[in-house]
C-alpha cells in the first residue's frame, strides 16, 4: 500500500547560483521552488502539465513502485492558484500493467487528451537487465507479479492510448488507441491534431497526425538520426509557432548506452507544411535530456531539460525564433540534486508572464547506491516544480 503522501510548498530566492562547472551567462533570480508530491516509498516520475479552460493548471504523473516497476499508474493533482498549492493525487488510467507515460494535449475548445502508453513486463525482460539494476529480492517479487493470472490476462492493454476530457481532467472518456507522446503534443491551426511517437521505432521518431482525438491516426513522417549506428532519437517534444512553423526537438541516446556522454546534446529540426516534411536535423548546444518546448505569448520560445551530471539538475533555455539556440543563454532552475535518477521537465506560462516548470528528482539528500542496486527503502523521486521569470 502506498503511503499517504504530504504536499506543501516552499520558496528560495536565489542569487547566484552555485556549484555549477559549466560557465553561464544567465542565472534566473527569485526561484520558486514547489512540492507537487513527497512521498519516501513511491516512485513518482515523467511529468507533463497543462492549463485548463477554468484556469487551473494540471500536473500528470506516473506513480510505482520504482523505475522498471510493473504497475504503474497515471495519477494527477490540480493547483487553482497558479501553482503554489496542489490538490491530493486522483488515479487518471491504471491497468494491471505499467502506465508510465502522460502526455498532455491542451484544445483550442477546453478539452484535454491525455496520452498513456502501457508497458507488458515480463521474466524475459527482467532477465535483460543489467547486473546491478535492482537487488535480486525486488525483481523476484517483479518476476512473480507479471506471471501473475491478472497481469497475463491484461496483455492486451499493451501500448498508446489516448482519452479525452471535458472538464479538466476531472473525468475522462473511454480511452481510444493512439500513439505514444511523452509530453503531449499540439492541435494545428488547422485543427488537425500532431504528436512525435519513439516507442514503436526505438530508434527514431515517428510523426503521427489524426482529425479528431479518437482517430485514426496515421503516420505521417519520420525524422531519423544521421549516425543511426551511434546515436539514436527519442522523447520528442514539438511546439507551433505563430508563423505555423512546428518545431521538434529530440534527446540523442547514444550506443552504447551512456546517458553522461558528451555526445547527449538536443537534436532539432521543423517543419514548415504541417509535419508532412522535416528540416534535416542539428544538433543543438544544450547538453541534457529530455526536451519539453513551449511556445510562450510572445512568440518566444523555452526548452527545458534535465541535466545528468554533476551538478546535477533542471536547465532552461530561450530561442527568439525556435531555431537557433545558445548555451550562454542556458538558465539553471536547479542544480542541487542528489543524483541522476531526474529530469523530465515540463512547462507552462502563467498569467503574469512567468513560466511553471514541473519535473522529477529526489527532494532527499540520499546518494548512496550499493552494487545490488538502488535501495528498496530510499526516498525515492519527487514531482517538484519552479516559478521562474524568462523575460
């Protein structure tokens, strides 16, 4: 059973920020430092966020039992006053298998979609972990879960769903099958819907476009690393800009596997007629991963990412056009994590102009990890948020 958790908020005004052994040109002051959700035992991580037609701002998450856990499950909170309090968690989708993806779509009527992708675990998929993952008492009890007669008779909830709701993610409709989207993605000024998908390809993106939130949705394009035996794409983010242009960036993931790697810079390309045709992708110099873009009122636009070596922590950055990108520009919202184990921010814009940044990192100071792997009884990762100013 999960421990009732506890939500509160705290505030640190921030001069200049510290410990950081990259040089930056921009510091945001004044930081806001929110807590969405504390809780020692469960692992909550991959946040996406959206406003609603009343106002209110809503946080989706995926709530387990640890990172590879096999039964995971989508739950929400609301914050009514721009995000410095947020409500107790509601369930949004759970199966029996592992829901560990929540993008968010915001419509121009009001209505969300919310786009969940369920992983089937199995004795297979354990045992192709690496040595040291997890101590071997933990995945044993996994192992025993997924061969379980309810976890074998979910199989088929395997996969991208996508369901709608009306009334702020109050409720929400049967959910229709759809592509995989990690943040969510964007209604056209056409009013056609577009989402970037990794899961099905692995190793590169996949655009996926429908007419109505229910589908179909078809695929539309794909957008593929130029060092296919090195460096792979994947946790797309896409935005629109005024102009109709639609951006995409991309976390590289090298192979081997190595998330520390110098090479773990954003990719980005556009498309300039609906997603039909891609811009031949670059690679960005903002170290990290993985993007969240948002367009802010202005026409400007913010990406922010996780940064997974030391210091650890969230990172933002600003493009005048969407395009062409700065590292001196680069911001620190935070670099006081205890470890990797991180990331996945997700921004909207409030109404004074200020941009809340929701993300997953330990609000603990525990960085010890055995050779068994990560401790059953660490405090586990957070849903954390920031207030910052990008103007």
């Amino acid at each position: 059973m999960r421990n009732p958790i506890r939500l509160f908020v705290f505030v640190v005004l921030l001069g200049a920020t510290t410990g950081c052994t990259e040089p930056q040109n921009r510091e945001a002051a004044d930081l806001q430092h929110v807590v969405l959700h504390e809780s020692a035992s469960a692992y909550t991580a991959w946040p996406a966020i959206a406003r609603t037609a009343d106002d209110e701002l809503v946080v989706f998450y995926t709530d387990t039992d640890d990172h590879m856990g096999p039964d995971g499950r989508i739950v929400g909170v609301r914050s009514s006053d721009e995000g410095m309090t947020w409500s107790e968690p509601f369930v949004v989708y759970d199966t029996p298998l592992d829901e560990r993806e929540s993008g968010v779509t915001a419509l121009n009527d009001g209505s969300l979609l919310v786009h969940t992708w369920s992983t089937l675990h199995t004795r297979e998929s354990y045992g192709r972990m690496g040595p040291g993952s997890y101590f071997q008492p933990t995945i044993d009890a996994w192992i025993e879960e997924v061969e379980s007669a309810p976890y074998e008779a979910a199989a088929s909830n395997e996969g991208g769903r996508v369901a709608r709701s009306t009334d702020g993610g109050r409720t929400w409709s049967a959910p229709a099958p759809g592509p995989d989207t990690i943040h969510g993605g964007v209604e056209l000024k056409d009013g056609s819907l577009l989402v970037a998908a990794y899961r099905l390809s692995r190793d590169y993106v996949t655009v996926h476009k429908a007419d109505a939130w229910s589908g179909p949705w078809r695929q539309v394009a794909e957008v593929r690393s130029p060092q296919p035996d090195s460096l792979r794409f994947g946790e797309p983010s896409v935005t629109q800009l005024p102009s109709g242009r639609i951006v995409m960036m991309m976390r590289v993931t090298t192979k081997p596997y190595n998330d520390s790697d110098d090479r773990c810079y954003l990719w980005a390309t556009y498309s300039d007629d609906g997603g039909a045709t891609w811009a031949t992708p670059y690679p960005t110099p903002l170290w990290g991963f993985p993007p969240h873009l948002l367009t802010l009122s202005d026409g400007r636009v913010v990406v922010t990412y996780g940064h997974r070596r030391p210091p650890y922590g969230q990172r933002a950055a600003i493009s005048d056009d969407g395009i062409t990108w700065s590292a001196e520009s680069e911001i620190i919202l935070r670099d006081d994590a205890p470890n990797k184990d991180l990331g996945y921010p997700a921004s909207v814009e409030l109404s004074d102009g200020r941009v809340f940044t929701v993300y997953y990192q330990s609000h603990a100071s525990d960085t010890v990890r055995p050779p068994e792997g990560p401790p059953p009884g660490r405090h586990k990762p957070d849903i954390l948020g920031t207030i910052w100013d990008p103007r």
